[in-house]
C-alpha cells in the first residue's frame, strides 16, 4: 500500500535538509515531535555507489523513524538504478530524487534543480530508480549488480 495514502491529513514531515536531517537530528525529531514523515537529508547516488562504507552511516535510521524516506541527488540515471536497490535493502520506505536544490555545486552537475533545465534526463532518473525498485522487489541481489560486499555487509 503507498505510504502516502496510510497518513492521516494534513501531513506533517521532517523536510530533507543537507547538513541539518543527519542521523541523531532525525531520532530527537523522532523522539519529541513525531512527525508523520522523516526524510533523510540529501544523499549523492555517485558517492553511495563509489563512495567508502563510511559514506551509508546517513542513511542509518532506527524503527521510530517510520516511514522513513532516502532522498538521492544526482545526475547519473545509472546510480539511481543502483541506489534504488540499497535503499530497498536497507528497509526504507520510500525514494524522494532531489530535484529542487538551487545551491551552486549541485546544480553544475546538472542535478538538484538543475533538471528543470533538463527534462529527459529527469524522466530518465525516475525511470532508472522505478526500474531499480521493480528489480530489486523482483529479487535481483546487491551482488548481481555489483556492490561490493563491504557495503553489503553495512
């Protein structure tokens, strides 16, 4: 069933703010306002991809979190596929793509807001992380696409 339509009305969530929506201030939020909804400050598909293990401790969350939303930023349609299925893994609730950032060292790399300016490669970002989702729900594993089992050990 989508999240979306379980919540009661109006919605009241933690919005995704880079450097402020890290792991401790989502749980105090969890824990003293209980918001309907918590999404996870922005995080980069390259660097989740690419990036050491050190780089998923922002995607950490605990049960009082729920639902819980990981929101990518880029520009790679490719990454989206891939992240799509380590958020899957990792329990999530759901995927918000960043497509609203207007600070400058996101939008030269053609992400953020930028992909207003960029229309199909935006339409290929959604696809590339619905088809992601659909073939991780259809069983594809983190090792069939080939993250490196650090990671999936994270």
């Amino acid at each position: 069933m989508n999240i979306w339509q379980t919540l009661k009305k109006p919605i009241i969530g933690l919005a995704p703010m880079d450097g402020v929506t890290d792991v401790a201030f989502r749980q105090v939020t969890a824990q003293i306002g209980h918001p309907d909804v918590i999404f996870t400050e922005f995080l980069h598909v390259e660097g989740l991809w690419h990036g050491k293990t050190e780089v998923l401790n922002p995607m950490k969350f605990s049960e009082n979190q729920r639902p819980v939303i990981a929101q990518l930023v880029g520009s790679k349609p490719e990454y989206f596929y891939k992240v799509a299925h380590m958020v899957c893994e990792m329990g999530f609730d759901g995927i918000d793509i960043n497509m609203g950032c207007p600070a400058n060292n996101i939008i030269k790399h053609s992400a953020g807001a930028n992909l207003i300016n960029n229309p199909e490669l935006a339409i290929k970002i959604i696809r590339e992380t619905q088809r992601g989702v659909s073939d991780w729900l259809n069983g594809q594993t983190l090792t069939n696409i080939g993250l490196i089992n650090d990671k999936i050990q994270f």
